[in-house]
C-alpha cells in the first residue's frame, strides 16, 4: 500500500505532506523533507522494525510506503479517527460492534484486513469520505520507481492537495 502526498518548495524551505495522514513537514533541501516525512510517519507507528519510504513521482507528487503495510494501514485508520474526533467506542459503534477491541486491533496493526474491511473501516470513521484505490502496473515513472510492480495508491477528498499558509504568515500589501 502506498499513500499519496506532495512537496513544494515555500521560500527557503521544502514542504512535504500527506494529506491522508494529516501529516506535514518541512527540510531545507527535497531530500531533507522526504527524509523527514519517512521519520514523520515510521514515529507516528512507534514500532520496531518499521520503515517509511517516501518516492518521488512526476511534479510534485511522492508515494508514501512502508516495509508493513498492515502498520501504514493501522496509521492511516489512527490519524483519521483522530483527525475526526473519535473514540475507539465510537467508532466500534459505527461499525455495529459491542466491544471497541476488534476494531482497535486494526488500528495497532494487530489484525490485517481485507480490502473491502479497509473500506468498511474507513467508512466507519470517515463516513461520506471518497478513498480511491489505484493500481500501478509499473509503466509510469512513479510505478517504475516502487520495488514491486503493481502498488496500491491512496489518495483521500476531493481532489489534489493545496498548499497549506503557514501560521503567524499575513500577505504584505503590493506598494
């Protein structure tokens, strides 16, 4: 599984973000931001072994992998439950569960799910929400660039992410 994003360059800075994640971060050079992005994502797993990759696609798009996409998948349904203010009971709720342990199972990567549970998962959490999975058959740059020749690509709302204005940052006036 991969999760879309995208870098941009703001003043002397580089950005690099993942919507899906709600996950931004910045470096003085490209490379320092994708670098930083992989230690972003590998600290919002906090488990031992796991490894973020960020790839860099055509413009300013970047593919987020990992080494286990049961943990990336973990992450994402984390960050959106949160994102959206939910409690793991909430959410079991949702989903028509008595107990919030099934589901928190799949938020700590304990238990993989299927695709169509992914989406069921999702859905609880992010109902109304448009997840579009995409497959790569590596004939694309950024396919060709991934280890493995098909990839599953995330990419979450409306369409493609805009660049977000930095706190405490006002527009000056044209003199």
């Amino acid at each position: 599984m991969k999760l879309t994003g995208r870098i941009w360059r703001e003043g002397k800075l580089w950005l690099a973000e993942v919507p899906v994640l709600d996950a931004l971060t910045q470096g003085r050079s490209e490379a320092e931001a994708l670098r930083m992005l992989a230690d972003l994502v590998e600290t919002m797993a906090d488990r031992d072994g796991f490894r973020a990759t960020v790839s860099r696609g055509a413009g300013p798009s970047i593919e987020l992998g990992s080494t286990d996409p049961a943990v990336l998948a973990a992450v994402l349904l984390r960050r959106q439950r949160e994102k959206h203010g939910l409690s793991l009971a909430d959410v079991a709720r949702r989903l028509g569960a008595r107990s919030k342990t099934a589901y928190a199972r799949y938020e700590q990567g304990d238990s993989v799910p299927t695709v169509a549970k992914f989406f069921e998962l999702l859905a609880a959490v992010v109902p109304g929400a448009r997840f579009v999975l995409e497959e790569r058959d590596g004939t694309d740059a950024l396919a060709s660039r991934a280890p493995v020749a098909a990839e599953v690509v995330a990419s979450y709302g409306p369409g493609p992410p805009r660049p977000r204005k930095r706190p405490g940052r006002r527009a000056t006036p044209a003199r």
